[in-house]
C-alpha cells in the first residue's frame, strides 16, 4: 500500500523544511519588527470608515495562530511580517485589511498569483476582485482586502481601500526574471496560470510530480510553471534556477534517478499515459517538460527556453 | 534503479497510487445493509435551522442534536444515548473549532455541554476549546473528548472535517500538512487524544464547499444545507463529509472542481492509521428530517 510506505519519509522532509523556514527568518523579523508600518502610510479612514486605531502585528511565530495553521503558503514565499487592520463604521460591518511583507516583490508576485481566480481589479501591480475580497501585490508587499457583510457599498469601498494601500507603498517590484525565460503565447503558454514558487508542496499543489523534493526546491531557489496547450492538450513547464551549476546538476540527478531512471543517458521518456518527458539542464538552470504528446515537441520547447537563456548563464 | 520510497507523477499515471486516491471514498453508500461490518453516521437536517439572514435557532440545534446520537446508538431516549457514551466521573474537552470566519457554532457547543451535563458531569470537567486545548487544564485530564466543528474545504487538507480538528493538540501543526495532511492521523494516537474521542460531530448548517487559498472565507461558495453529520468514527464522519461536499461541487459548477489537494487524508486515516471506514459502501448513512436537495 503506497500510502504506508510514503509517508515516513515525506512527513521528515516537510517538517525539517518548516522548521528550516521557522527558525531561519526569526532573527530577521526580530529586527525588522515594527517596521512594516514606519515604511507605510497606512490608510485610518475610507468612505464611512474608520480605523479603529489597533493593528494587529504577526510574525513568522505567530502567523499560524492568524491563518489557522495555514501560514506555510506564506512562509514558503519568506514572509516577514503581517499587519492586520480593521475599520469600522456605524451600523456597517467590519472591513479588514491584511497587509504581508514578503521576502521579495518576487514573492509577493508568487503568493499573489498562487491563488489568483478572479478579474484582473486595477489594483497595484496585479489584483483580483471576487466574493468581497480584493487580493493584490505590489512591491514586497502582498495584501487582501475584504468586508464581512455585501452590496455595492462594501465592494466600493473594499476596492478604495485596496487603491489607497497600493498608493501608500511606494516602491514597486519586478516579476520574477523566470518568467520571461518560458516560450511565450505563440507556443500556447496560458498565461493567466504560471506560477512562481520555491516549495515543492507548492509546485506539487499546482502540478504534482512527485511527494518528496526530487528537484531540491527551497528558499534559495526559485521555479515557474508554465502550462502550454497544443492542440486541445495540456504539457507543463518546469523552469528552475538554482544558486550553482553545481546544485542544478545534483537536482538533475534525483530527478531523473526517481522520475526516470531508464532515461538517464537520452534525458527523455515515455511515460504510462503515452506522453513524453524531458529535461535538460542550462547552466545552473533546469527545464523539465512534462506531458508532451511526441518527443519533438517536447524538444521543441526545451530549446526555445534554451534560447531564452542564452548569456543568462552563469 | 529508482529510488525507493519516491512516489512520483508516474506511480499514478500507472494507476497504482492513482486508484487509490482517485476511488477515495470507494462507489457510494450501500442501498441495503450488507453482511459486511459498517460503521454507522446519522446525517440529520431541518429546515428552520437557519433564518434566511443566517441566525441559529439554539432550541432546534438541540433537538437535531438529541435525534441524531439518539439514532446514532439506537437508544430509546436522548439521556439513554448520552448515557451510553459519557459516565458522571468523566472529565470532557469539547475540541471545537474557533476560525472567525466560520467557527462550530456556540448553538452546538452550548447544546454538547447541556447533554454532558444532563449525564451529571461537573460543569467544572467540561470545557469547550480550541487553540488553548494544549494548555487547558480540563483537556490535560479529560476522560472523554466529544469533537465538533464545520464543513468546509481546507488548504492544506482538501476538507477540513473531524481528523483535522485535532491538529491543534499537537504544538507544530505545520508539520502534519504534508501529501495533503495524510499524517493527521498520527496524531490521534498521541496520549492526550488516545482511545477519548466518543462523538464526532460536522456541522453542515452552512458549509462551504469550495475555496482557495490559505484561509479565504468565500460566501459564493457557502450554502444553507441545514444538517449535523454525526457518529463515533471520525473517518466515517469525515467520509460523508467530504462526499457531501463534492457532491455540491458537482450540483453548483457541473462537475467536480479540483481542490488545492484532494482529501487523502481521509483515506489515509483508514489504511495507515486504521482509525475507522473511509468506504462508503461500508457506511451506513442514516437520513434524517428535511429532504429536499439532501444530495447524499
């Protein structure tokens, strides 16, 4: 039965990662503590409501107690702190807005797209409006804006208070480079579904490919998914960068030696469902094609990417 | 060779690991009761429950709860039910559930503690918690443990039902979210929780059968079913849980929207842990009450 053999294994990776994340960044927030607010000008008021004068401070020890044991998503994209603001109004209901300090603008892109379902809203440098709730990024900073009753008003005034935030943060950030390193539209990449992360729990939340961490995904390594549809069918890109060749080449080796061991010299495989598998490294880069439906095409894609990456490498 | 222990995209692509998880929750519940051994859970609604504007009626909440053990342990009465589950010297911690945007509600907790002490358990041995259950004296001691919280979807675990409930009893909840929270079930063999657990309760009166996102609350995606799914097998409980939540995927949007997971923890709770029946062809789902859009 698989699920006794797998989960010993699986279970020590996924706590040693968390408690690698844990202590890791607890010193950084202990200096960074505060801060949040110094570098924001933080709305007090916005159509009929008001602040009610309490933010509420998180950090990566005490984020679990606010997300209900959910707080990894947020730690796996180095999250350093929350700040939690409430605004009342007579006789309205609560508006609460949550703004997250993450590791980089790359990450607040990545926590922001990993759960992106809704129209684009206008706000910052990428939103989403539905269901009440108005989630952004800008700069390192990703918030969620939303109120707890409904209606035109509340809509109204969740998206001001959305657009006074975004004012309120001055620097903006980059998309992650990555990216632009994937074979564009022409090739049909859906766009409105890549994804930046650095977990292999979020990869595998988005595409699974395989419980334990055969990439050697982490913190100091970044990674994109692109899905491609080519005739009605769906491949997927993995795209990923590590901080050496060195670690790129030990990555590509778990891999192949847990996902195709029979391809260890062509790089390619057949899998069960008729579809093919390829991967080659660039570099400290690895690009992994999976579900191709011929073996060219799957090499098609590889060396558009390799052409991206020309004078990327190290 | 490839290495051992690895299960990758192409253990289920060959079927092995896929049937397993793809037929989670087995062909659906039996049409008649079959040799085999069942478990049993008691699905009880009632159309009052819930006001159009989302109040609770605590009196019907108490009358659907009495029903529903009632039935569940096939007792003449409420108090014969109770009696079978809890004695008077019993020290009980209620684990409910306090996430703001969607908690157990305090109809049910409140009808929980008029039971237990009905049964003649001190008031100061029973205590209702949820994130203190750790630190709280009462649950340090209890005897028993009743368990009761909603229905809704999870991040980490696909549903957030019975077995999830108790991640609070251990102090690193981020280290059981792994393969969709599939060691949860680890956790009901810690001391504290151990052999306790005598009812598993989901309140279904508004549950939420779709989300995204970490701890996104989303009122498109919660509805009025109106209903307590109610037994002693907390994977059994979850089982229909989960079924009834996938069902109202498939009512709502056409088809079965995929989760951030898939609930195999559940699963998992059965074959690794063996902490009851994921099958449901081996549940016995007793229907109570209002009918109309059951789904189960």
């Amino acid at each position: 039965m698989y699920l006794n053999v797998s989960f010993k294994p699986a279970f020590t990776l996924i706590a040693g990662l968390s408690l690698m994340l844990f202590f890791s960044w607890g010193d950084t927030f202990a200096a960074e503590k505060d801060t949040m607010n110094a570098k924001l000008s933080l709305p007090s008021e916005t159509k009929g409501w008001t602040w009610d004068g309490k933010d509420e401070t998180f950090n990566n020890q005490t984020i679990f107690k606010y997300i209900d044991g959910a707080g990894e998503l947020y730690l796996a994209y180095g999250f350093r702190g929350l700040t939690v603001r409430r605004f009342e109004g007579p006789g309205k209901p609560l508006l609460v807005a949550e703004i997250y300090e993450m590791g980089s603008s790359e990450d607040a892109y990545g926590v922001f797209t990993f759960e992106r379902q809704e129209e684009e809203a206008d706000v910052g440098q990428g939103s989403e409006f539905g269901g009440g709730l108005l989630r952004f990024w800008k700069g390192v900073y990703f918030v969620s804006v939303y109120g707890e009753g409904e209606g035109a008003e509340m809509d109204s005034a969740v998206l001001e208070l959305g657009k006074r935030i975004a004012e309120s943060i001055k620097v903006p950030g980059s998309k992650p480079a990555l990216l632009g390193f994937l074979p564009d539209k022409t090739f049909g990449l859906d766009t409105a579904n890549m994804y930046f992360f650095r977990s292999h729990v979020l990869l595998n939340q988005r595409f699974f490919v395989a419980h334990q961490n055969i990439l050697q995904l982490g913190r100091d390594v970044e990674a994109v998914l692109g899905p491609y549809d080519r005739e009605g069918k769906r491949m997927h890109l993995v795209l990923v960068r590590y901080p050496s060749n060195k670690r790129a080449q030990d990555a590509f080796q778990t891999f192949v030696r847990a996902y195709m061991p029979e391809a260890a010299a062509s790089g390619s495989v057949k899998t069960e469902d008729g579809k093919w598998t390829r991967i080659r490294a660039y570099g400290e880069f690895l690009a992994i094609v999976f579900g191709a439906l011929t073996e060219a095409e799957a090499e098609k894609l590889l060396a558009v990417t390799g052409t991206n990456l020309k004078g990327k490498t190290r | 060779m490839k290495d051992h222990l690895v299960i990758t995209r192409r253990d289920f692509l060959r079927g092995a690991a896929g049937a397993l998880a793809g037929a989670a929750f087995g062909s659906g519940f039996p049409s008649t009761s079959g040799a085999q051994e069942k478990t049993r859970v008691v699905l009880i609604r009632n159309a009052d429950v819930v006001s159009a504007a989302g109040a609770v009626r605590a009196d019907v909440v108490q009358s659907m709860l009495d029903e529903a053990v009632k039935a569940l342990l096939g007792a003449s009465g409420s108090a014969d039910a109770w009696g079978k589950l809890f004695k008077k010297s019993d020290v009980v911690g209620v684990k409910s559930n306090s996430w703001n945007r969607m908690p157990t509600p305090k109809e049910l907790e409140n009808a929980i503690r008029r039971r237990l002490l009905d049964v003649g358990i001190d008031e100061k041995n029973i205590s209702i918690d949820d994130r203190g259950v750790l630190s709280n004296p009462v649950f340090a001691k209890s005897t028993a443990l009743v368990n009761a919280r909603p229905l809704r979807t999870h991040h980490w675990s696909g549903v957030g039902t019975c077995l999830k409930n108790y991640i609070m009893f251990v102090p690193d909840p981020w280290a059981y979210h792994d393969e969709g929270c599939s060691p949860l079930g680890k956790i009901w063999s810690l001391p504290m929780v151990k052999g306790k657990t005598r009812l598993n309760m989901l309140s279904a009166l508004t549950p939420q059968f779709w989300g995204r996102g970490a701890h996104f609350f989303d009122r498109r995606y919660v509805w009025q079913y109106k209903g307590l799914i109610v037994g002693t097998d907390p994977v059994s409980v979850d089982a229909v849980g989960a079924e009834l939540l996938k069902k109202k995927r498939i009512a709502f949007f056409g088809e079965d929207r995929a989760l951030d997971v898939a609930p195999i923890h559940i699963v998992a709770a059965d074959k690794t842990y063996h902490l009851g029946v994921s099958d449901l062809s081996r549940i016995e789902l007793i229907k109570l009450g209002w009918q109309d859009d059951v789904l189960l």
